[in-house]
C-alpha cells in the first residue's frame, strides 16, 4: 500500500481493515520494545535512533513487511518464524506475513528486544 500519510493516525487509517488489528498490535510492540527510538511516518511506520531509520513496517498489498536493518538479528530468528509458519517468507532484512493472523508477535517481540538491547 502506497501511503502518503503524514502523522500515525493517518496511516492506520488507510491500512484494509482485515489487517488494521496487526497493525496496530505491531505497533503496539514496537512502541514498548523499542524505548529510545522515534517513531515516524516515512512511506510506512519507522523507528530511528539517533535518526537513523532501524525498524519498520508497511502493508503492502499482499503482507505485512517488518524491515530490521541489522542482518544478523533477522538470521538469528530466521529458523524461527519461516519453519513453523506458512505465509512468511524472509528477505535479508525484510519479514513478509501473508497472512496477518499468522503473525508470530512472540518472536517478534525476541526480535525487537534484540536489535534493541543487543541480548
């Protein structure tokens, strides 16, 4: 989904209703997860340190992609979230959900400490 939302309430908005209840419990997440982080509206929901974007997501069409520009923490749990759950395909930083029931916010919620913490 293409966006040109300028403030959070605006994108929710426009997400299709059938994944607006994830995307607002990722949001949820990462607002809990990421403390020390910004969140911003830039063509999706990011979070940056020190201004540099590190998290986000955005509806697309067919998923819900989650970006984490730290490779290594999305290799870490790679096994995690494509083994148990159909729907998810991975990228190098990018985890696609197909179906937005299928979502793993468990190990999301792993994910996220992680690139936010470093533990």
């Amino acid at each position: 989904m293409t966006s040109k939302a300028r403030d959070v309430k605006t994108y929710v908005a426009e997400v299709p209703v059938e994944r607006r209840a994830a995307i607002k419990r990722l949001r949820a997440l990462c607002r809990k997860t990421l403390t020390g982080f910004t969140e911003c509206i830039e063509g999706g929901f990011c979070y940056k340190r020190d201004g540099v974007i590190e998290v986000g997501f955005v509806s697309q069409k067919h998923s819900i992609n989650v970006y984490v520009c730290k490779k290594g923490v999305v290799d870490e749990f790679r096994e995690a979230l494509v083994v148990p759950h159909s729907g998810v395909s991975m990228g190098k930083s990018c985890i696609r959900f197909s179906n937005p029931d299928k979502i793993d916010f468990e190990v999301l919620e792993r994910i996220l400490r992680k690139y936010a913490t470093g533990r």
